[in-house]
C-alpha cells in the first residue's frame, strides 16, 4: 500500500471524527432549528461516562461507549428538552442563550464532580502496520462507526414511520398535528437522539482525546462550521462538510503542522459559506436527507 492510500485513511479518519463530533448537532439544528450551544458538553459527558463506567463499573469499553454513553446523554438530553427547550420553539435565539446558560450549568456540575484535571482511558486497538506504514487501529474503527451512524440515520430516517413523522414536522408541524401526530413528542425524541449521538461522539472519542469539564469549548466550533457548511440536509450536508473540511485539516496537517490545518479548515469554512451561504446541501443534493 502506497502513501497516497494511507494519507486517503488519514482523511477518512479526519473526517470520521468530525462527523462524529457534528452529527448529534446536525439532527437538532437541521430537523428542529434549535441552537443546541450545550452540544459540547453533551459529548463531553459521553466521555466521562464511557470512562467512569469502564474504569469503575468494570464494563468492556465497548459496552461503555456504544450502549451506555449513549443511553446515559440520550436520557439527559430528553431531560432537558422537556424542562427547558420544549418551552423555547419558534424562539431561535431564546433556545441559544438557554442552552447557553445549560452549558456553563453541565460544565461548573462535572468539574465539582470530577475536578478540573484531564481524564483518559488507554486505546482499545493498537496500530496496523499496513507496509512500511503505521495506521491507527482505533482510527480505522472511528471510520467504520461513522458510516455506521450514517447507515443507521438514513434507515431511520428514510424508512420508519419516526423518521417520517420527524421529516414531516420538519416541514409543517401543524399540518402534522392537523392529521393527529403529536410534534412536541416528535421533538422531544428528536432531541434525545441528538443528545445521544452527542454522547456516542464523545464517548467515542475520548481514548484519543481525554476528557476535561471544558473539552466542550473544543467540540462545539468544528460542530458548528460542519453543520452550518453542510447544510439543511442532515446526512449529506453532514458527509459532505465533513469529508471536504477532513481533507483540507489532513492535508495541510502533513505539509505543514496540526495548527496550520485547523487554521486552513476554518479558512475553508468561512470561503465555502460566503460562497454557498445556505451550505452545500442548499446548493447540491437538494432532495438528500
């Protein structure tokens, strides 16, 4: 295998991360137009789950983060839609300033609870020697769960009768509740499944990051610019965005160093939505989900 195939893991993987850092935000902002600013912390909280629950519960890491990280924020998030968000809707930047204020809540209670000091947990997988090269075993799973989470989506989405109603009410919620759905029910179990993938993300990502109270600050800006980039439809604006800012962050990451290629991916960002200020999906893939 040449090195052309390897950078292309290299971006794959790059880009396996921000999908999973972004799409939790994608489903509550692109189906319920809802400024989710503590989405940061709910992957945040994956993390410490996915951890906690390994080191002290004695669970196998993969039950950890693919089941009980995502169940634990899941519930969370249903929590709060139905405190605090469910009474927001239709108020754009009410919800953004609310969600504000539970951010800053989730970060001062984990860091009472936990400290202020970074927490990991080693690497499930060990490096594939593939040639003369060296892959990450782990980065090659963060691939394979990402297209997992897309497949999962797209068959939610497209073909149950949840999946129906959330696109539906997406469009004409009262034109829904006109033909006897009940949107609030929608939205709160939008919500949760935003809230869980959320949690999937960060629990996911926590071998190769570590996790602090504030690691949020760090998710919830690439988050955004691939939500924003990608557009109205979830998993192609999603998959799009994040496959075009993983590219130019692994490139220029190679050429230069890390830092340059987040620069070069936020330049990226702020040159693809003056170009295409509705995103890509707004331009292409119309009919996508």
């Amino acid at each position: 295998m040449d090195f052309a195939s390897i950078l292309t893991i290299e971006i794959l993987g790059s880009a396996a991360v921000l999908v999973l850092i972004s799409i939790g935000l994608a489903v509550v902002f692109g189906m319920m137009k809802v400024i989710n600013m503590a989405h940061g912390e709910f992957l945040m909280i994956g993390g410490y789950v996915a951890i906690y629950a390994t080191n002290w519960a004695g669970l196998n890491f993969w039950i950890s983060s693919l089941i009980v990280a995502p169940l634990c924020v899941g519930f969370l998030g249903f929590v709060l839609e139905w405190l605090v968000v469910r009474h927001l809707y239709g108020r754009m930047i009410d919800t953004m300033l609310a969600t504000w204020g539970i951010s800053l809540a989730l970060i001062g209670g984990m860091t009472m609870l936990v400290g202020n000091t970074t927490t990991g947990i080693s690497t499930p997988l060990s490096s594939v020697m593939i040639g003369e090269y060296s892959v990450s075993g782990y980065g090659m799973y963060l691939i394979a769960l990402a297209l997992a989470v897309f497949a999962m989506l797209y068959g939610l989405f497209k073909f149950t009768t949840f999946g129906l109603k959330a696109r539906a009410t997406t469009q004409n919620a009262d034109m829904v509740a006109a033909l006897g759905g009940n949107p609030r029910r929608i939205y709160s179990a939008t919500f949760a499944l935003g809230a869980a993938l959320g949690g999937l993300g960060g629990a996911a990502l926590a071998p190769i990051t570590g996790v602090i109270p504030t690691i949020g600050a760090t998710y919830i800006a690439k988050a955004f610019i691939t939500v924003i980039s990608g557009g109205a439809a979830v998993i192609a604006g999603n998959l799009s965005a994040s496959v075009l800012f993983g590219t130019v962050s692994q490139i220029f990451t190679y050429v230069y160093t890390p830092v340059i290629g987040e620069v070069m991916m936020l330049l990226a960002a702020v040159v693809l939505i003056r170009i295409l200020p509705t995103g890509i999906t707004g331009r292409f893939f119309r009919r996508s989900i």
